[in-house]
C-alpha cells in the first residue's frame, strides 16, 4: 500500500512538472514577443512566439509516446537552438537600446523572462520518465542538473549585466555588450554538448571521453575564460563588483582543466 501511494505521488509531482514547463514555455515565448512589439509598435513581431513550437510540439510528442530522459534532451536542443538563442539575440538587438525602467517591460521584467531558462531545464530533464525506472538515469540528471543549471545561471548573469547597464549607465560600450550576449548565447549552446557526451542506452550511461575533452576545452577557453576576462574588465574599467562570478569561472576553468587531464591520464594507463 506504502509503495501504491508513494507512487501515485511522484505521478502527481511529474505532472505538476509537466505542467509548469509549458506554462513557463508559453510565458517566456510570449515575453520575448511582446518586447519587441512594445518598443517598435509593430504586430507582426508576434510571429516570434511561433519559434517556440517546434519545442513545444515535439515535447508534447514525446510525452505521448516516450516521455525518456533521451527525448528530453532533444527537447532542450530544439529549444535553445531553435527558441532560447534567437529570440535574446533579437530582442536585444531591436529594443536592448531602448529599454525603459520606468515600464512594465523594462530590463527588470526581461531579467526575470530570461531566468526562466534555468528552470524550465531542471523541470525538464527531471520529469523523464524514465528516471524512476533506471538509477543510473536518475543519478546523470542530478549530476547534469547541478552542473548544467550553474553554467545557465552564469550566462543568465552575463545577459543581466547588459540590462543593468541598460539602467544604470556605466558606460559599457555598445560592442562590448555584444560581445557579452553573444558569450552568453553560446554558453547556452554549450549545453547540448554536455547532454550529447553522455551516450544512453537501455538504463546504461557511458561517456564519450573525446567530446568530453573538446566539450571542457571550448568551455574552458570560450565561455569561462571569456566571462572571467569580461568580467574582470567590467570590475577595473567601470567599477562594476562581479566577483563572485569571476570565483566561479576561476573554479570553473581549474575542474575543466582538471577532467581533461585525469581522461587522458587514464587513455594512458
């Protein structure tokens, strides 16, 4: 009997889940629509919302037939390739200038939007289905949840370094905030790799060791390294304090350095 309702529970909170992705897929796409509407008075921007279904109708898809930890990665592909990176890179290349404070959709209303990325990967990954049939499932998605959701936060951060200047004025130059945004989506892109060097299959996860080393050394070299020397010429040229963020990339680039080295220690051994 224990076993019956502890089961019927976790059907519950996967559908509550469930529930919460698509609500927040809709809400986040809707979002990233109205922002360039509001600040260009044009309609036709509402097309941008039709990025989000290829997301969200192969997500429904799976959920209909194999709602597994596979597919949920796939989903997230198809959302950050097709959804998450074109809408920032749009929004803050029609209306990132014009920003108002003072309005409803101001920089601190697309701060939130934007942290939705974060959550939705979380919610996604660990509403598979087959994580409660296979431990070894259930364990790669703590491990990617932690590792993942850290390195999402951190570009999340980034792109809200360019709306508090938006806010704020410091005085950060209009190339240097691309290069900033352009960090961040890439870092978002990164993700897929960190899914795709885990190969699945019937319950059983290997990794594969040679994307794992060219995954760490483009994370190290392009995502880490940039933010760390992007945020160290924010901190000394405009006074701006990131230097928790600068300790996590710093922590970042030695555990990268560090994998890369114990995997090919071990192709020697």
């Amino acid at each position: 009997m224990a076993d019956v309702l502890s089961f019927l529970k976790s059907i519950r909170l996967v559908f509550v889940g469930r529930l919460a992705v698509f609500v927040l897929l809709l809400v986040q796409g809707s979002f990233f629509a109205a922002f360039p509407i509001w600040y260009t008075d044009n309609l036709r921007w509402i097309a941008l919302i039709t990025l989000y279904f290829p997301a969200i109708f192969f997500w429904c898809h799976c959920l209909r037939i194999d709602a597994g930890l596979v597919r949920m990665f796939h989903t997230w592909g198809l959302f950050v390739v097709v959804a998450l990176t074109p809408n920032i890179a749009i929004t803050f290349a029609v209306c990132g200038d014009d920003l108002d404070k003072e309005s409803y959709l101001g920089p601190n209303t697309l701060k939130v939007i934007v942290c939705f990325t974060p959550v939705l990967f979380l919610l996604l990954l660990n509403t598979a289905k087959d994580l409660a049939e296979h431990e070894n499932y259930r364990n790669l998605a703590t491990q990617l949840s932690l590792r993942i959701a850290i390195d999402l936060f951190d570009g999340v951060a980034m792109l809200n370094l360019v709306l508090d200047e938006k806010e704020n004025q410091y005085g950060i130059e209009k190339e240097f905030e691309i290069a900033m945004i352009t960090a961040a989506c890439f870092s978002f892109m990164l993700t897929l790799l960190q899914m795709l060097e885990n190969k699945l299959d019937k319950g059983c996860c290997q990794i594969r060791k040679k994307l794992v080393i060219i995954r760490n050394v483009i994370q190290m070299l392009f995502v880490n390294m940039a933010f760390l020397i992007i945020r160290l010429v924010i901190f000394v040229k405009y006074g701006k304090d990131e230097s928790i963020f600068m300790a996590k990339n710093g922590i970042a680039i030695f555990l990268s350095f560090s994998e890369i080295y114990y995997l090919l220690r071990q192709d020697k051994v």
